[in-house]
C-alpha cells in the first residue's frame, strides 16, 4: 500500500510518468423492443426484455499528471491484449519517456512475461525495461485511481455517464467510450487523492502495530 502511496505523494519528475491501468468487463446488451427516444421532461422508456449479445471488456489508463484517459475496448481480457494495450498505449503517448510507473492490480495479465508471451522480443523488453510495476494489494484495489472511473459510485464518471445503458455491440461501445474520452480528456479532469502514508498511518495504527509486533517476534 505505501508504495502505491508513495507514487502518488511524489513530485512530478522530468522524463518519468505516473499511470494507473485498470480494467473492466461489460455485458453487451440489446433491446428486443426499441426503447422509446427521449422527450422533453421525460426519460427514455426501455422494456424489461433485452438480448445477451456477449460480454468485452474496457481497459483503461489513467495519467495522474496530465488528466488524461487512454482506453481500448477489446472481446477478451487476457495476457495478448494487456499486453497489446500497454505495447500502444507506450508507443503513442510515452514514447519520450524514460521510465513510467504503472499503478495496477495483481492480475495475472499484469505481468512483465505477458510482454515476451505475445510481443515481439525487443518490444517486450523495451516495455519491461521502461515500466515500472507498482501493485495494489490484495482487497485494495480502491488504491488505484484508474478504479475511480469504473466503480459504481457518484463520483465514477464512465461507470455513471457511459456504462450504465444497454449496448449492443463492440462497435458501439467503443463508441460510446470514444467519446467519453475525449469530452473528459478536453476537461483534463485529474482524481484529487488525499490519502497519503501519514493518513494510512492514522487511520490504520492498530493494525501498523500488529505488523510491526509480528516483525520484531521473528
């Protein structure tokens, strides 16, 4: 937790980046019956019936810096396409860096060897060579600001403003998501995180005394 902490108290460094990558899978819904268009005081109306059309998945990534979103929509969530996103999501908007920090669950897709897995082998060590890995823990997933965006809350702006309809394909989806980014990347909307290793430290002294008890008994 406080290395994840510690990339976000830390200043701004020349040459390095600081992203979070999260991912989210997502229902493709239809209508059996089309829903009735919006009217003026009046919601769309849908009927209860709808079509599975499959399930993808949205993958995110999220620029503490600058407030920008990066996202793919893609039909599946394995290693290929982790590692397909983050070979693109390098090559077009951090080629000029040095290092990046990628703050990330403990996916088993999140890994340096989905790199040499399916890229090719001086891609793949470019990328593990100039990422560096920083995992949330186990249960504290909510430590990645890219999760922000995804969860079910009033402050997750995709989950509230783009995922919470039906849609029935990939196509539209991306859609759909393609312009979510760009109205909120022209917002450059930045997550104001306030919970720092001071804060974990408070807010948590019982359980930094069980740890530091069970340390110094070894």
């Amino acid at each position: 937790m406080e290395d994840v902490l510690t990339v976000y108290n830390r200043e701004r460094m020349p040459g390095r980046a600081r992203i979070c990558v999260d991912e989210r899978p997502c229902q493709l819904l239809d209508d059996v019956v089309a829903a009735l268009p919006l009217q003026p005081s009046k919601a769309t109306k849908e009927d209860n019936e709808y079509i599975r059309k499959g399930t993808c998945v949205v993958l995110l990534a999220y620029d503490l810096d600058s407030g920008q979103r990066y996202t793919q929509t893609r039909p599946q969530r394995t290693k290929a396409d982790y590692a397909a996103f983050m070979n693109e999501l390098i090559a077009t908007h951090y080629a000029h860096c040095d290092q990046i920090d990628v703050v990330q669950d403990n996916l088993n897709t999140h890994k340096y060897g989905s790199f040499y897995e399916y890229l090719p082998l001086e891609t793949a060590r470019q990328l593990s060579r100039k990422l560096v890995f920083h995992f949330t823990p186990k249960h504290g997933s909510w430590l990645n600001m890219a999760e922000i965006e995804f969860s079910a809350g009033p402050r997750s702006a995709l989950a509230r403003q783009c995922l919470n309809r039906r849609i029935g394909s990939l196509e539209e989806l991306s859609r759909q998501v393609g312009l979510w980014v760009t109205e909120r990347n022209q917002q450059a909307v930045k997550v104001h995180w306030s919970f720092t290793v001071a804060t974990a430290e408070a807010k948590m002294k019982r359980w930094y005394e069980r740890v530091n008890t069970a340390n110094k008994s070894e």
